[in-house]
C-alpha cells in the first residue's frame, strides 16, 4: 500500500448513486443522438457505430464499478441495477464476469491463476511485441470479426464455463431478460434497427475498443529492475489520456487502471484525485507504468526485442518539466 494514511483515503470510498445514474443517462443520450443523426443523414452511419460503440463500452465500464459494488450501498440494489441495466445489455454476465474478475484482481498477471491472463495467452495477438503491421492487421480482423470466428472454440469453452459457474436461478434471470427485449424488437418491428445500432457496434468497432484497453491495461509493459514491494506499480498501466482517447477508449476514467488496481474500492469519480495522491509519492512516482496516451502504449506493444533495453534507459530522459515522475511518450 503506498497511501497507508485512512485519513486520506476515506473520503474516497463514497457512495453516488447519482453519480452513476447520470453517467449511464449521458451514456443513453449520445447513443439516441447517434442514431437519430443517422436517420437524418444515412451517411453518418460509419461514424455513427463508432460512437455507439464507445458509449457501450462506457456501460461496460460502468459495470465494472458494479461489478466492485460501488453503485449502491445496498447490494441488492446495487446488482439489480448493474445486471439489468449495465451488463446484460452489452451481453455480458454479472454473475461470470464478477467471479473471474475478482480473480483477476487476487492473481494480477499470474500466467497460472489470472484467468484473463490464461484466457488470452490460447488467443492469438496477445504475444508482445508484435510490429506495428501485425497490430494493424489484428485490429483489422477485430473490425471485421475475424478473430471472432478464429476464436469460436475458445468462445464456446467460456460460455460452457460461464454456463457451469451460473446458479439455475441466474440463467432463468438471463432467459426472461433476452425473451423479453426479443419479444419487444419483434413487437415493434424493429429487428433491423436493433442489429445496425446496437448488435452490429458491440460486434465491430467495440472489439476494436476492448482490444486497445486490454492492451494498455496489463499487456506489454516493459520490465524494469524493481523490488518485490514496488512490482504492483508495474503491474497495470496509468494513461494520461487526451480528451478524444476519453471519448473513444477510456470512458469514466479507466485509462487510471494502476490507481484502481491499487485500490479497487475507489469509484470512477474519484481516480483522478486519487492519481494526484499517488503522484506525491516518490516511489509511485519512479516507478509506476504512466503513459502519456494510447498511443505510447501501442508503441511500447510495437518495439523489437533488443530495443527493450535501450527504452527502459529512456524513462529517465523522459521527466516532466518540474517533477521527477517518469511518464513514457
């Protein structure tokens, strides 16, 4: 623990629903103005899934606080509101993704015990570096659901995991969910609707999104000669991301992974205070894994070998102007 003062961080760990509920309307919002833009002009549907795409990913990212319990105080609520609101629309599990990721958490980048680690070292394209031709060509096949069907026999095995690990009661809840928005879109006619401005972006330019967070979040990152107490600070990645990378990729403030997996308690709102505490301590500031955008995290993705060494050496060449802290660019 790097902030071990209570003071300090418990002002921190607060409840705001309101918070949350006004993220997801926002959400909602850009989603409605990017389908009635299209309506409107039928050429601004490229743009469009994008942008849609974006925003359910900013859902997922609300899941995630769900995920941690940090909606609502009462977790009855707090479930309630986070599987049928945030999850189940981005087709996802509450109940699956809960329980891998709080292992996750328990065994961050354990090649053995982390399943995310496990479940993408079988993938192809999760092997770095790569060179920059084998990036582009993996987003590519991202884009156009490639690697979707490359992937199926994976896909199936964590399906039947997920299938196994969901009590009767759970898969009942998830049946009356997808019955229901079917009967509703068969209802009002609008099934070709549904597929171009809801499953179509989840399909494509999402996959091309979850690929660059996953990326950036623990993939990648260059070792460096640290001791046992410091290797959390290296273990996920802090991006400073412009305002476009927080459109479009870090949506609520998950390019700040690092602060989260350092204290996975603090809601969304309040990464970016906590970033500035971090930021006063001197071992944070030496060796934590901040980026200055996507951008130099796919950089780093793309290096050759032997160029590893003589990046490392860079970090120190590379402060900023009045403070010690090593951000990579």
């Amino acid at each position: 623990m790097i902030l071990a003062d209570s003071t300090v961080l418990r002002p921190l760990y607060s409840y705001r629903p309101l918070r949350y509920l006004l993220a997801y309307a926002l959400d909602l919002f850009v989603i409605a103005l990017a389908i009635m833009m299209t309506l409107r002009f039928h050429g601004f549907y490229p743009l469009a899934i994008w942008i849609i795409a974006a925003r359910q990913h900013a859902i997922a990212v609300l899941m995630h606080d769900g995920t941690h319990f940090l909606i609502f105080k009462n977790r009855k609520w707090n479930d309630f509101f986070t599987r049928y609101f945030l999850t189940l629309p981005v087709f996802m599990s509450l109940h699956h993704y809960r329980s891998l990721h709080f292992a996750h958490h328990r065994h961050t980048n354990d090649p053995v015990q982390d399943p995310d680690w496990v479940r993408r070292s079988k993938l192809p394209g999760w092997e770095f570096p790569i060179t920059r031709r084998q990036m582009a060509l993996l987003f590519i096949k991202d884009f156009f659901l490639v690697t979707l069907f490359e992937t199926s026999g994976r896909l199936k095995e964590q399906v039947s995991a997920a299938e196994d690990s969901s009590s009767r009661h759970e898969k009942i809840k998830v049946a009356l969910y997808y019955g229901a928005v079917a009967m509703l879109v068969i209802h009002f006619h609008a099934v070709l609707g549904f597929f171009l401005f809801w499953v179509l972006p989840a399909l494509m330019p999402m996959k091309v999104i979850r690929r660059i967070r996953g990326i950036a979040e623990h993939h990648g990152i260059v070792p460096m000669p640290i001791a046992e107490r410091e290797k959390p600070l290296r273990a996920s990645r802090s991006v400073n991301a412009s305002w476009w990378e927080k459109i479009f990729l870090s949506p609520w403030n998950v390019n700040f992974h690092l602060e989260h997996h350092l204290y996975p308690q603090v809601p969304f709102f309040e990464l970016p205070k906590l970033n500035r505490l971090l930021l006063q301590h001197d071992d944070f500031r030496r060796t934590a894994a901040v980026y200055g955008g996507y951008g130099a995290v796919l950089r780093e993705c793309t290096l050759n070998p032997r160029d590893f060494y003589s990046h490392i050496q860079s970090f120190e060449l590379n402060h900023s102007k009045n403070s010690d802290i090593l951000i990579v660019s």
